[in-house]
C-alpha cells in the first residue's frame, strides 16, 4: 500500500503506512507521526486523499518542499514525490500494492446472530435440531454451519432411522432463519411433501422417513479471548476479551461500530474486522468523515458523473462502490452534517447507490465498520445526531479503553513497537518505568510517537533522558464521555428508543423488528435486557 520513508540525512528512520484519510505529520504528540526539531511546528503538514490520488497541504510557520519546489498551501503528490522539511526527507511511494492478508480469516457465520456484548461476554443465538418423534426422541443437535444434510448414514447430521436415505433432507440457516430443502428423500410438513425451499416458522415440525423433527433456537453467553487482532496486541484481560469479541464478529456481515478515545487505534479494530473477516481479499476503504466538506459529502461517498458540478471533470466511483466485495470505514462519523446523516441512513436502509448526477442505481455489498471518539448517545439525546442512524450503526458496537485503563499492556506495546522501528531498539528499565508514570492522554499514537522521537534523538539504545512528553494541548475530544461511562449513557438512549419504537407499533415485535432491521430474537433480547418485556 502506500507509504511515506522518513530519512534524517542518509538513516532511514521509519515507514509510515499511507491509509486514505488524513496523515498529519508535526512536533506534537497528536501527529500522525512525531518528529522532533526547533524548525518543525507542532503540526506542520497534512497528506490526505486515497488510492492513487494524494495531496499535502502545508500548515506551517517554517515551510515545506515537494520535489525542490516550495509549497503554497497545497500541493499535489506523485510517485517518487520527495518532501523536506527541517533535517528530514519523506520519499512517498503510491505504487506498492497492498499485502495478501495474513490474519487467520474467521468462516462465515451466518447461522448464528450476535445478539451484543457487555463485560461479562457475547451473547449468541444459535438453531438446533430437536428429535421430537422417532428413535431418540428429546435429542438436541446443534446446527453450526449455514447449509447441513440430514438423513441416513453418510449425512451432515445422521440419525438412527433405517428409512432415510444419505443427505434425505437439507437445513439452510441464514441469520436465525431456518429453512428445509427437499433431498434425496421425501420431507413433509403439515402432511404435504415439500417441493422446494420452504421457511420453518416457530414451533413447526417437519417429518423425514419416522422421525419428526423441530428446529429451535438456544442462547449462549461467549467469553472469547485473544492475545493478538490484526495488527495489535495486548496482555490485559480487557484487550484480550475485546479482541476474542472482534474476532468472531469479523465472521458476520453486521455493521460495527467503535467507540474509544483518540489515538486508542479504531482504525487498526477496522482493518483487524477485515483481514479476519471473509472479506479480507476484497478492498478495505477508509473515509474520514470529519474532514470533509457538506458539498463534498455525497461525492466522497456515492460518487459523482462528469459535469455533476463545477470541478467534476470525470465521472468517479465514491466509497461505497470502491469498497464492493469488502469493508468501508467510516471513521469520526460522529462528525457527520445532519443532512449527509440522512443520505447515510437511506443507503444503509436499502442498500442503494446512485451517484451524484446519475440516475443509475447500484447496489455493493459493502459491511460498514464506523467509529467515533464522541459520545454519540449524549449527541442523540441534544439532537445533532439522528437517533435512527445510530442504530443502524450500533448493530454491534465494542468500546475500546484507554491506555490508562490497561497498564498491563505498556510494556508489551513498548516493547512491539520498538521491534517496529529496528530490530535493535530497547528500552533501558528506567526509561519503562518513567513511561509507566506517565498518564498518556495521546493513548497508543502517543505511545508511538515518544518513542519514535526518543529513536530519532537517541538511538535503538533509549535511556531516561531521550525521553520527552508533549502536553496536549486541546484535552477536550480525549474524552469519549465527560460525565458518565459510554455503556450507561448508551443504556439509556436505547431504552428510551426500544419503548418508543414499541409504542410506534402498539407492542407489535414483528412489526418493530423490522423497522429495526434486525430478528426479532435479537429485538426480544433487548427489550429483555432493558426490563421492557413484560
């Protein structure tokens, strides 16, 4: 993928991954990337744009070059581009192709629901068989795949009945549904032989050869656990269990989002949902929601014709399309207009593309993963974030906690992330300790960026005194919640939507699920949660 070679002189002193959005590059801690130096401001430029089409936009007092020419504002960058600022030199590279993913994938599971997570684990729902009549009747068998065989000898789930034939019958279940597929043999429901695919609603029985059968559903509470996602890792029990959770969310198609302080690495949660997902050999499209304009939006996200608007000089696919087959990161989509919230919400709703000046319709399969450092719980409550998209967003959301909150990991990340600059690079036991006093309001980029400084400045050997901490000097978007945790404030939006909603449709979970866009198992579920079940 792309990427920026940073030089001090002839020392290579680190790669930095070019990921569509923005890139800030300047002194202070909340960069991007840090580089220490009197002639460098605390934030000094900015690289933005995606694919092949990159720019960087000076925000300096001292100034900056691209191929030897002073920058203006803007300017445009190429292959091969080369930057200076200070004592450094940035090589860009655009053409290098992303990588084969790496991560191990997590089959697609779609005959489950996720129903939510809490600190006491997953909520799963999954179908099973149940032998209502026959040789063992009261046996329940767990369906774990989306398409299984049932019958004699041979079948997926074989069962003691000497009149059925291998693969007899055939369970499809997609997302809690459960559907009977003629086989081999003859299946009956209600006394009438099915001919094709058919629905099993609730409490239905079906008969192949003597035995009859019912599928029903099962809840399990989940505890999964992970050392390592994507590109992260972490000791603490709180990254362990978030990770095991990201993991077998990465199997479903279900939008997510990512709630957590800045520099706590949502965007590294995305890519991680991707690569372990079965879309990882599809494209992974990240778009930064709080730095684009309200004109702009609807192109960055459907993409427009040529002539749509003034500048429009060819037609270009926007977000969505780019990101068919694979996964589209909305990142500080808490930042998002209320009108360009609205054109959000109808995509997500049906599915639809159109681009801006076109009256064709398309439909990518695209999974949304977005995230945000506000509360948006407390942004519905004030009115500046529609309450309908939120939960279409939260389908499934995780919280990420701040490196103050998991000292356990410091050391680990230290660790990795000095084997990331040069294999060489250690950290004397007093420089760990004096890391481990510090508070780190900049999370893990903070983390990142003091020892890329102390690298800069000292060498692979970092004692005490190469060692340096910014005071940040806007602490305010921090903080994901300035009164109360995001799981309580959370709580109470999605009671208060969930009776609303009910009263909507005078306690009609059917109808209710459906506006929701979900089953009504996992509608049940949280009416369940919230004490409105009754």
């Amino acid at each position: 993928m792309p990427a920026l070679r940073f030089f001090r002189g002839t020392d290579l002193l680190a790669e930095y991954r070019l990921r569509p959005g923005r890139t800030t590059i300047g002194r202070a801690d909340q960069c991007d990337v840090a580089l220490p130096g009197e002639t460098i401001s605390r934030v000094h430029c900015v690289v933005q744009g995606r694919r092949d089409e990159w720019e960087i936009l000076d925000r300096s007092r001292h100034g900056l070059t691209v191929d030897d020419r002073p920058v203006d504002g803007k300017a445009t960058l190429q292959e091969g581009s080369v930057i200076t600022f200070g004592p450094y030199r940035v090589e860009v590279s655009l053409t290098s192709r992303e990588a084969r993913p790496t991560a191990p994938q997590e089959p697609e599971q779609t005959h489950e629901i996720l129903l939510g997570n809490d600190k006491d684990g997953l909520r799963v729902e999954r179908a099973a068989l149940v032998v209502v009549a026959g040789e063992q009747p009261g046996q329940r068998l767990p369906l774990r795949h989306s398409r299984l065989s049932v019958g004699g000898p041979g079948s997926h789930i074989a069962l003691p009945d000497a009149g059925l034939a291998k693969d007899h019958a055939w369970l499809r279940i997609s997302r809690g549904r459960a559907m009977v597929e003629p086989g081999a043999g003859a299946t009956f429901l209600d006394g009438e032989r099915l001919r094709d695919v058919t629905p099993l609603y609730s409490d239905e029985e079906f008969r192949i050869g003597r035995t009859v059968l019912r599928v029903e559903r099962d809840q399990e509470e989940e505890l999964p656990l992970a050392s390592r996602f994507g590109e992260m890792v972490a000791e603490s029990r709180s990254m362990r269990q978030l990770f095991g959770t990201l993991r077998r969310m990465a199997g479903h198609h279900y939008t997510v989002l990512v709630v957590g302080e800045s520099g706590t690495g949502k965007e590294l949660i995305a890519r991680g949902i991707h690569q372990h997902s079965p879309r990882a050999e599809g494209p992974f499209v990240a778009l930064n929601c709080g730095a684009i304009t309200d004109s702009l939006f609807e192109s960055e996200l459907f993409g427009h014709e040529k002539g749509a608007f003034t500048g429009a000089d060819k037609r270009r696919n926007g977000a969505f399309l780019e990101a068919d087959q694979g996964t589209l990161f909305l990142d500080e989509v808490g930042e998002l207009p209320e009108a360009a919230q609205a054109k959000l919400l109808r995509t997500l709703e049906t599915g639809e593309v159109r681009r801006v000046g076109s009256t064709e319709v398309s439909y990518p399969d695209v999974r949304v993963v977005a995230a945000t450092n506000r509360d948006l719980a407390r942004a519905v409550r004030e009115g500046s974030f529609r309450e309908d998209l939120f939960f279409r967003l939260a389908v499934l959301t995780v919280t990420v906690p701040p490196l103050r909150e998991r000292a356990e990991d410091l050391g680990l990340l230290s660790r990795f992330l000095c084997r990331k600059l040069d294999p060489r690079c250690q950290l004397s036991p007093d420089a760990q300790e004096l890391l481990a006093r510090h508070s780190w309001p900049g999370n893990v980029r903070e983390l990142r960026n003091v020892l890329t400084r102390a690298f800069v400045l000292g060498g692979p050997q970092i004692g005490v005194q190469d060692l340096t901490f910014h005071k940040l000097t806007d602490d305010s978007h921090l903080s994901v919640v300035a009164e109360s945790p995001v799981e309580v404030a959370f709580a109470a939006t999605e009671r208060d939507f969930l009776r609303g909603l009910m009263a909507r449709h005078a306690d009609n979970r059917s109808a209710a699920a459906r506006e929701l866009g979900v089953a009504r198992s996992t509608l049940h579920y949280k009416l369940k949660k919230h004490g409105l079940s009754g």
